[in-house]
C-alpha cells in the first residue's frame, strides 16, 4: 500500500460552477429556499479537510414543509394526470441530464465521499442513469388483470365483474446512506417516480452534495413542482421527524441495522410501509476447485472497492485448506499493490473512508481483533493527515466468535480462515444474524448450486461478487432487511393493489 496525497480541484466546469455557490439550500415544493430555523452545516473533503459547500439543515417544520409539497404533488393534475408514456419520457430525460453531467457529478461525488474517480465516473454515476432508464419501460407497463369469480349469488340478469388496479402507494421518505450517494438515491427514486408516487429525498448528511445536484437536473428535465422534495441535514432531527411523520406513506431506507430498527419504531404510528436494506457480513466461500485467478482479483475487489464502504462487501472468507495459503498471498499481494490518494487523482486506486470516525472505527476493530489473537497479514494502518485513509487489510487467525467475524465493518478489511469440508463453510457462512450477500467460488457448478441454495442470503455471487444491474433484485434475509430494491419487485415497493367488484 503507498500512500501518495497531491492536492486536487475538480476540473469540470460544472462541478466548479456548483461548488462555486457556497451554501446550499432545501428543495421544497419546486424552489430552492432556506432552512427556516437559518441553521447550517459544512461538507468537507475528507482527504484534505477542506470545507466543499455549507448547508441547509433542515428541522422537523422543514420536513413537514417538504411533505405537505410533496401531498399536494402527488394529488394534483400535473402529476396525477401525467400519462405514464409522459413519466417515461421523464425518467428518460432524467437519465440523459445525468449522462450530460456525468463529469461533474463523479467529481462532486469524489470530493464529498472520497471514492476514486474512476469509481464514480465509470460506475456508480452511469448506473445511476441506467435505474431512471430501466424504470422509465416500468412506467407503461403497470397493469391490472381481470378475475373470474366464485360468487354464488348474482341477481337474476346480472354478472359480477371483478378487477384489480395498481395505484401509487403515496408520498415516500427516501432515506439514503453516505457510501454510494447518487446511485442509492436512483435506486429509490426512479421506480417511485415510475410509479406514480412523490418524494422527499433525504441524503446523508455527510455526502448531499449529488443529491442536490440531481435535483436541479430533475427540474431542467422537466419534472412537476414538489414531486421530489430534498432536506438536507442529521438523522437525528430530519430523518426521525421524515420516519415518523404521519403524512408520510412509505420508508424506502438504507443503512444500518441500528438504524433501521428506530425506523421500524417510527412507523408504528399510521404503519407506514417499509422497504429497510440493512447492515451486511456478507461471506465468500472458496472451494479447493477454484480459479484462483478469478478468485484472488474478484475477492479483493469485493472487499477492498470504495474502500470496503459497499453493504456487500466480501469481509469474511472461508478458504479450503488446500488453497488457503495461496488466497491469503493473493490477497495480500492485491491489497500491497492498490495506491491510496485523492480520489481525484487519476492514480489513486482507493481514496479515503468517508470521515475521520469511520477510519477510527475500522482501525478500532483491527486492534480489537489483534488483541484478540488475529494476525494483520498486510495492511493495518491508518494514515493521512486528516486520518482518514486506512490501508487495505487482510487478517487471518480470526474466530467465528470475534467482532471482525461478527459484526459489519464498513472498511477495507478482510478476514481469512481455512475450512476442510463443504459442509463446514457452509455452517460458518449462516452464522451470522446478517443475510445480505454472499459469494461462492469453484469450477463445479453442481456444488455451487447446491451451496447457493443453502445459503440465507438476498443475493449469491458465483466466481464473482458484487455484480449489480438494475435488473437484478437486490435485498437482504434476516436483519440485512426488509423486501428488494430494483428489478420488478423494486416497483412493486411503491405499488398498491385495489380489487373493484361490480355487478353489472
């Protein structure tokens, strides 16, 4: 691991032109306005420090604002009586004003979160286009059916006709975390809108910065005033007074376990419909049968990418015996090999985690885990003048029982461990109260089949991981959470259905 720190300025004039308005403000009903109490909060790089942008930090009379915009959206003619070949052609709007601003977004992206450019610019941004895109053939394609029914009793002349409609769920709280910020966003976004519902989007307070950037993209694009609504500001006061407030129909939420509980709490009080992605230890299973030459690459980029900050991320791995020493190598030699810098150097293969908190927190486990019995096989360091780097870190030596086994990390550290049976790795992959992912690597398909069966995960990679498409649904077993984002039960999120029976 090298660490090679040259200070860097964004080079797209747009992102320029964004960051050259200092303060920022709230989305609310079409218009950008202040937060009413006047307070703000800065967003700073967290590779150098340096101050970004100040903004707005929304309060509960803020989000109630924001919601009651996005009711009178949802019921008023603009949007409720926009054809759905309309919303379409919106969405595919949407999605060509982020490709035109993809250089600014990936470098505003960048400066806020830390990830490499490249990351953002080759990646997350383009998918994030690609979630309105794929949604916009949603948009026509949301139908009822017809059904025959049973009911003994009809009036003499008369015959039941019975159907089902699908109807927009209502206003919807998005709440996004701070790792992939644009692309959780889209996620959540694009197959609500899709739906017909409004929004009020509340960004991490740690990396809003693309997330008020697409707002302004979504009005040059055409959308109706207070469709989508975005507070900037704490969880704590915005996003528990989004989670409870009563006008609100739906949570669409990403991020921790802890979290996601206080929000199931918070939507007790009108029963608010839940779509909770949650905390993940997601685990790679490596049979003897491997190719190593896809494991040891495709491993180390499930752990290691943006900095392990991905709810996927490959943390733990069981190793057959047979190749364990050779994978704890491989990974040790990719980890020793991946150059830490801005993550606006074309350089830089990992930039920083996103805050000196989260690096201490990661660093926190490592030590534990030493203590422990564990051995750092590379990595282990945390470096940076704002201490916000950590060097990409495989450990070995690491019991099932250890919190680097345990619990969700959100950094780039592995744990190794050696297993002789199927049947063994298997055991160790469940034993966890996570189920979000999971990866399985070896040249039999039939075991590999078998195992993806057995394991409780929302998704399971073979020879790959951390492979997404809008398509592919994505969600999480046990407390990794509630229901599935993209593909068509991403729709169904912000759907409800209503049966019609008639005697005609």
């Amino acid at each position: 691991m090298t660490l090679i720190l040259r200070p860097f300025k964004p080079e797209s004039e747009g992102a320029k032109a964004f960051l050259s308005i200092p303060r920022k403000r709230l989305l609310i009903g079409g218009a950008w306005v202040e937060a009413s109490g006047g307070a703000t909060f800065s967003t700073y790089d967290p590779a150098t420090g340096e101050p970004l942008a100040e903004l707005s930090e929304a309060n509960a009379s803020d989000v109630d604002a924001a919601v009651s915009a996005s009711r009178a959206a949802f019921e008023s003619d603009a949007w409720r009586g926009m054809t759905p070949s309309a919303r379409a052609k919106l969405l595919w709007r949407i999605a060509d004003r982020i490709e035109a601003n993809a250089d600014a977004l990936a470098e505003l992206e960048t400066l806020d979160q830390g990830k490499s450019l490249k990351t953002g610019r080759f990646g997350e941004i383009p998918a994030s286009a690609e979630q309105f895109r794929y949604y916009a053939g949603f948009a026509t394609k949301i139908l009822g059916t017809t059904i025959p029914t049973s009911i003994a009793y009809q009036p003499p002349g008369k015959k039941i006709f019975a159907y089902t409609t699908r109807e927009p769920i209502g206003v919807v709280a998005a709440i996004t975390p701070w790792n992939s910020p644009l692309l959780m966003a889209a996620m959540k976004l694009a197959p609500a809108l899709a739906a017909g519902c409004t929004v009020v989007l509340k960004p991490a307070e740690e990396t809003s910065l693309t997330a008020l950037r697409l707002g302004e993209l979504m009005i040059e694009a055409g959308l109706p005033a207070g469709v989508v609504n975005i507070v900037t500001g704490s969880g704590e006061v915005a996003g528990a007074a989004l989670a409870a407030h009563p006008d609100v129909d739906k949570v669409a939420f990403t991020g921790s376990t802890e979290v996601g509980k206080l929000i199931v709490g918070a939507a007790r009080g009108n029963l608010k419909k839940l779509t909770l992605e949650l905390g993940g230890k997601s685990p790679a299973i490596v049979l003897a049968d491997a190719d190593m030459d896809l494991a040891v690459p495709g491993i180390a980029r499930g752990i290691f990418a943006n900095a392990g900050q991905v709810c996927v991320a490959g943390s733990r791995v069981y190793a057959h015996r047979a190749v364990y020493d050779r994978l704890v190598e491989g990974l040790a030699r990719e980890a020793d090999r991946l150059r830490l810098g801005h993550g606006l150097d074309p350089e830089t293969d990992l930039g920083p985690l996103v805050n000196r908190k989260q690096a201490d927190r990661v660093a926190r486990y490592v030590r534990a885990g030493v203590s422990d019995g564990a051995e750092i096989v590379a990595g282990g360091v945390q470096d940076g003048e704002q201490q916000t780097f950590y060097a990409p870190t495989v450990v070995t030596g690491v019991r099932q029982d250890m919190a680097l086994m345990r619990e969700e990390i959100f950094g780039p550290v592995v744990a190794v461990t050696p297993f002789d049976e199927a049947g063994e790795a298997l055991a160790f992959a469940n034993d966890t109260p996570y189920g979000l992912a999971a990866s399985v690597w070896t040249a039999d398909l039939s075991t590999a089949h078998r195992l993806s069966a057995a394991i409780r995960s929302g998704t399971v990679w073979i020879n790959c991981h951390s492979y997404f498409s809008p398509e592919l649904p994505k969600g999480g077993h046990k407390q990794s959470g509630w229901g599935y984002e993209n593909g068509a039960p991403g729709l169904e999120n912000y759907l409800e259905t209503k049966t019609v029976c008639a005697l005609v």
